[in-house]
C-alpha cells in the first residue's frame, strides 16, 4: 500500500489543476482509469477563455485565473496558454431583446464589449447571412485556451513537485479506515486522509464506491465536428460565432471550420461519441446562419459536460463524508475555470484561506460548496 497526504481521482483538467497546487502542500497521487490522462471530456475541449460565459460564480472564477493563463510561472509551458481570438454572439429579429439582456448583464464584468445593431454585425470578417442577423454582441478580449498545453503544464508541473501520475489505475473500492481513504485500483492500493473526486462524468459513481450520496450529477453530450470553410475566404481571421440562445457555435480550426449544435443530451458516463443527427442539426443551424455550405464532414466527436442542479460548480469537503472532497459540475466551463479551481481546492483542502484573485472576485467557499445542494 502507497500512503501519501492526497489521493486525486480523475487526471482531465480539475484533477490535474487541483494535484498542481496540491503538490505544494503535500504529497500527491493522481489515479486515473484509462491509459492516457485527459482522455474524456479535456482532450476533446476546443476551450475558449471567454468573460461572459456562464453565470456570476463562473464568470468570477474566469477572471480569477485569467492571470495564471495570462502569465503562467516560469517553465510550466512553451508556449502561450493564450491566444486572441474575439467571439461574436449575434441573433436574430426574434433574440434582439436576448441580445440586450446579455449585453447588460455582462457589460459590468467585461466593460469592453461591443453593442452592434445589424449593419455593424454584417461588416465583421464572418459569413453571416444578412436576411439572419439583426444585432450582434462583440466579446473583444476574449481569447482561444491551448488546452493541451495548460493541461500538460498541470501534470508537468506535479511531477516536478514530487507527484505521481498513475494510469490504468480505475478505483473499484473506496473507503474510510482509521483516519484514511483507501483506493483498491488494478495499479495497486493507495491510502490518504483527503481523496479529491475529480473523476468528471464518473463522480457520481466514484462517490458511491465511497458509501457517500451523490450529489446528483447530470452529463451532457456536447457534439461537435470540422468541415471544409469557402477556399476565397480567410478562415483564421473570423471571430468565433455564437448564439446568443446557445443554439450553434462555430469558430475557426487550423484552417477549417469547427461546428456545434450547443447540444446539452442527458447521458450516462460513458465513451461519448457523436450522433448524426445532432450533426445534422448543427449543420443546418450554422448554414441558415451564415454563407457556408456544409458538402462533407471531415472529423466529429462528442464529449461530456456535467451540470449539478443549479449548474454551478461544486467545489469542497462533503458534509457527511470527512476527507471526502468534491470537485465536479464545471458544466462546459471546466478548462477556463481550473486555475482558479484548482487553487481553490488546494486551499481548502488544506484549511487555508481561499486565493486573493478568487475572493476579490466574490467567489466563497460556501458558494462553491456541495453542502448547497441539501
């Protein structure tokens, strides 16, 4: 049996981001079920650092990490985490007061955007169809998240640290014995006071392992796919396009298009894999939207976000449960918020104070606590 002070179940991104700040505080192990880390929900994010996405604790959670990814430490990646990229979310005659709820709500938090009424919209670089539009909203700093990179910089980053990483090491048996949680795995038996549920989709069923009441995850699938953009266009230099009812995105790809119903299907935790008609959906939605002629899919695939209730994240002990903790419910914002996540998760599990950038922002502990699901 390896004892250590943390045991991290789940290396997608909040695993990783929650055993990075974790490994200052202690000695960290990471099990993660599949043979590679970030196999599910990370590694198929095509993650945008976006200010307005979501609701007032994700929002706060955004602009508290912004910093990290702005300007992360010395080492932990070679490459910049971010890069420009405006979003445009736009709608049509019948989402015009849409437009100007989100416009309101948002504009406190990010003063930068831009009102535009629907000539302004057509005049941006993006094939919108002119008899579609009839405003738009313009997010100027928003900017493109190197998923790959933050989420190997987290790993890189608890290595040097003096964490383990441990694949195929799935947890078939938790529990509680004098003082620690054991984790049975196919990799061997681990033992810590605190064990952090960051297994995504899987919470749920890592917590009933555990002998502790779920707290009533929901994943979603969330489809997306790549087609061909018009070859007389410069692809690159368009804005991400969004719905402002979330009904469609799409955004620039490596010289291609990629394309999403912003579908939210009820699943089991499962392999996500994407169906033809929530392609088929997507397709049409973007092409009565814009310009584009959708001839030949070139990639799809499909991933899990999971929602709580209220849809905002849970982060903190279990009532019930001591050393228990929970990290789950990020919903599709997981990769923008795990820097301020992660250092949340460290803090509490290690009874300090939550970071300064996090509670400027009015982010609490209680807020963020599973013990608000009742």
């Amino acid at each position: 049996m390896e004892r250590c002070d943390f045991l991290v179940i789940g290396a997608g991104m909040a695993g990783a981001s929650a055993a990075y700040w974790l490994a200052e505080r202690g000695r960290v192990v990471v099990l993660e079920q599949e043979d590679a880390a970030g196999y599910h929900s990370t590694g198929r994010s095509a993650a945008m650092y976006m200010e307005t996405y979501g609701g007032p604790l994700t929002r706060g959670l955004a602009t508290a990490g912004r910093a990290f990814l702005a300007d992360p430490p010395s080492g932990f990646s070679d490459t910049p985490l971010l890069s420009p990229h405006q979003v445009l979310y736009i709608g049509r005659a019948d989402q015009v007061d849409a437009l100007d709820r989100f416009y309101q709500e948002c504009r406190p938090l990010v003063p930068t955007l831009v009102r535009l009424d629907a000539a302004e919209a057509l005049d941006q670089p993006a094939p919108l169809r002119q008899d579609y539009v009839a405003g738009a909203v313009l997010e100027t700093v928003s900017e493109e998240i190197d998923v790959s990179a933050l989420h190997q910089g987290y790993l890189r980053g608890l290595r040097a640290r003096g964490g383990t990483l441990m694949t195929e090491a799935e947890v078939t048996a938790l529990d509680r014995n004098r003082g620690l949680w054991h984790a049975e795995t196919p990799a061997g038996t681990f033992a810590a006071p605190v064990v952090v549920n960051a297994a995504g989709a899987w919470c749920d069923a890592v917590a009933a392992r555990a002998g502790v009441p779920p707290i009533g995850l929901e994943p979603k699938r969330r489809t997306a796919f790549i087609f061909d953009g018009p070859a007389d266009d410069d692809v690159a230099a368009w804005p991400m396009i969004h719905d402002v009812g979330d009904e469609f995105y799409l955004k620039p790809d490596a010289g291609r298009v990629l394309g999403s119903p912003a579908d939210e299907t009820p699943s089991d935790p499962c392999d996500a894999y994407a169906e033809e008609l929530d392609i088929a959906v997507g397709a049409d939605r973007i092409m009565q939207a814009t310009t584009l002629e959708i001839r030949h899919i070139r990639n799809k695939w499909a991933g899990l976000r999971s929602f709580v209730a209220d849809r905002m994240p849970v982060a903190g002990f279990d009532v019930a449960a001591q050393g228990f903790y929970w990290l789950a419910g990020q919903g599709g914002a997981g990769i923008m918020t795990a820097p301020a996540l992660g250092a949340i998760t460290a803090a509490i599990a290690a009874g300090d104070p939550l970071p300064e950038d996090a509670a400027a922002r009015g982010v609490t502990a209680a807020q963020l606590s599973p013990g608000r699901l009742g």
